[in-house]
C-alpha cells in the first residue's frame, strides 16, 4: 500500500516487531515517543493511520493523539495498550476520537486487520475531501464560466473578487479556503436577475433609482437561495448572504449577526468585493487601501491588515498587446472587450479561460472585435500567483 502508518511507543523492541511484521502490508514508519511522534507527522506525514500506545513518558497515548486529531486531522488514529481499564477507553475515545482502542498483546492477523481497515477509512476520508476542494470547486468553476456568458460584468467581477479571497484565505490560514473561494466565484449569482444596465451604473458608482436599489440589494439573498440547494455548500450560502454586512453591522441583511459572529468568509468576501469596487472605479492599490481604512469599523480589523498584506497585484505582470489567437490561460484581461457594436463580451480584470478564448477567436474571426487588446502576463524570471 502506498499510504504509511506510523508506530508510536516507547519500547524500541516492540517497534521493531511492528516494522517486521508489517513491513510487506504497509509502508511502516515508527517514533519512540509522543514528541517524536509529533515531529515525525509534520515532517514526513501525512500518515494514513497513527497507532500508539498509552504509557509513554512525557506525553502519554491519549495527550499524543488528541495533537494528532488537531494537526492531522485525517489520520486515523488507534489505541494499542496494556492498560485496558474502562477510563482509559471513555477518554481515548473522547479526546482522541480514536478508530480502535486495542489491547496488548494483539495477535498480527488482528492488527492487520485493523490496520487496513484504517486505511480504507483514510482513503474514505481523503477522497470525499478531494471531491469537495477540487471536483466540486472545478465544477463551480464551470458554472460560472457559463453564467459569465450571459452576465459578463458581474461574473467578471466574481473572477477578480476570487482571485483576492484566494490570497487572504492563504494570509489568514483560514481553515476550510475552498468555501471562501467558492463563495467568492458564485458570489454575484443572484445578479443574473438585475438588469445589465443597473449593473453597469452598480459597478461605476453611479445613482441608482429607489427600484434599483432593491434589486441590487437583493441579490445576495436570491444568491444564497441557490447555492442553498447545492448538497454541502450551505456555509458558502451563508458567506454570500452577507457579503454586504459590515464587521459593525452596518449594510444588510439588518437582522444578521455581527461582528466576529459573522462567518469568517463574509468578512472576507465584503473587504475583497469593497477592495475590488474601488480599484474598479479608477483608485490605485494605496489609495483603495487608504481609503477602506477611512471606513473606520466597517471590516474585520485582521481582514483589513491582511488585504494590505497581499494588494501588490500586478508586480509580477507586464502589459503586452496580443491577437485573440495568441490569448492563453496564463493571461489576464486588462480592458473589456466589446463588440463593434459596444456589447460587452468579457470584462476586464478576468484570467483567460479555454472557453473565453474560444469565444472572443470565434467573434474575431467574423471581424466583431477589434485586435488586438492589452493583457497582463506574467513577467520573466517572475513567480506569478493566479
């Protein structure tokens, strides 16, 4: 099996036993006590399944795998001890939320099993995680590629907007960075119900009338009532839902929570779509930063400092004049682009998707666009972030 189990005890002959007997089943590593253990995970992990045993000095079984269920969350943890009283049992499995509690001496075939139980168990684990950061991720991705074909200025800016919550979620080491991120892409769904030219005056900060102003503040609401449908999203429903509340309860829904009782990812959403409405409206990286500190109370205090942290966008990025046919992924569009007849086919500030380039090659070629167009690509010898 590729996936490795390591052996925490603190009798080396016993781990030596262990890695005799199982070393054609698993790929067996071993740790002679807690904090070796400890070490031995953040260094050579990740580990499939963690087995340990109870009586160690320094650190004992239970202490060692409650730090494990905190920094490797997904191993599967085991509890292999001589010491088989019943509060021993009660608080592996409270603390250490331990797979198996095992007695010594535990015959190999026992082990064995367990052992692969284990990995399935992991294997369970990590592919239902790999389905939720990156199938369903990329399944999103799809939907909003599709969704930019009929509202191109929103669903632009939900790919600008994304690119920035990426960057915090990393500065912030946000826990679970595919809801943000996700939240960030579908973030202005419900716009597909407001009018484009409402939009348009939204995004350039022009007045709109009392009618407009409900539709556009509706939007996140009827945003989270549909991705409210989607199986496993209904916390990247909530983020959407309020995406306009400030950290001191400003903006709507006005019967919401505030604060750091709102989601972490709400507040990140409403620094990055305000961050994003300002350098949209003209304002260089300083002055947007300048400016939302003015907004004193309005954004989570640690958001705010981590946007300042991460603004320096384009560095890496150099201006270059290119043909639609000369358009590749590694591009990022710097200027709508427009039929000769002025309707908008893709907004500025989008990376350059596989269908996005097909399409703009498709209206070139019947000579609806001009060529060729200004776009960022990353600069030589420069490590670029998308």
């Amino acid at each position: 099996m590729s996936e490795k189990v390591l052996f925490v005890d603190d009798d080396p002959n016993v781990l030596q036993a262990f890695q005799r007997q199982f070393r054609k089943q698993f790929h067996v590593e071993a740790a002679s006590g807690g904090a070796e253990g400890l070490e031995t995970i953040a260094s050579r992990g990740p580990f499939a399944v963690v087995v340990s045993d109870m009586r160690m000095p320094g650190m004992d079984g239970i202490q060692f795998l409650s730090a494990v269920r905190q920094r490797a969350s997904e191993s599967v943890r085991i509890m292999l001890t001589g010491n088989a009283d019943q509060q021993t049992a009660v608080e592996a499995v409270n603390e250490g939320q331990i797979f198996r509690f095992l007695t010594k001496p535990c015959p190999p075939d026992a082990l064995a099993k367990t052992l692969a139980a284990g990995v399935r168990q992991y294997q369970l684990v990590t592919a239902e995680k790999q389905l939720l950061g990156k199938t369903l991720r990329g399944s999103v991705k799809v939907l909003t590629d599709v969704l930019s074909l009929i509202n191109p200025t929103a669903f632009g800016r939900a790919s600008r907007v994304r690119r920035l919550v990426q960057k915090l979620c990393k500065q912030l080491n946000v826990d679970q960075p595919w809801e943000c991120e996700i939240a960030a892409m579908l973030s202005q769904i419900g716009c597909v119900t407001v009018p484009p030219d409402t939009l348009d005056k939204m995004y350039h900060g022009r007045p709109l009338t009392p009618k407009e102003s409900t539709m556009v503040e509706s939007h996140p609401s009827i945003g989270r009532d549909l991705v409210a449908n989607i199986p496993r999203l209904e916390p990247v429903a909530q983020i959407i839902a309020y995406q306009q509340k400030g950290f001191d309860g400003s903006g709507l829904p006005s019967d919401s929570p505030v604060g750091k009782e709102l989601p972490l990812g709400a507040r990140i959403l409403k620094v990055a779509l305000d961050y994003d409405a300002l350098t949209w409206s003209g304002l260089g990286d300083v002055d947007a930063i300048v400016e939302l500190r003015k907004r004193a109370g309005r954004y989570d205090p640690r958001v705010l400092a981590a946007v300042e942290a991460v603004a320096e966008f384009d560095e890496s990025f150099e201006m270059r004049e290119v043909r639609m046919n000369a358009l590749t992924t590694q591009m990022r569009l710097t200027e709508d682009i427009t039929t000769i007849n002025g309707t908008l086919l893709v907004s500025k500030g989008q990376e350059v998707t596989t269908s996005m380039r097909q399409r703009l090659m498709n209206f070139a070629r019947d000579g609806q666009v001009r060529e060729p167009i200004n776009v960022l690509v990353c600069a030589k010898n420069v490590p670029c972030a998308t």
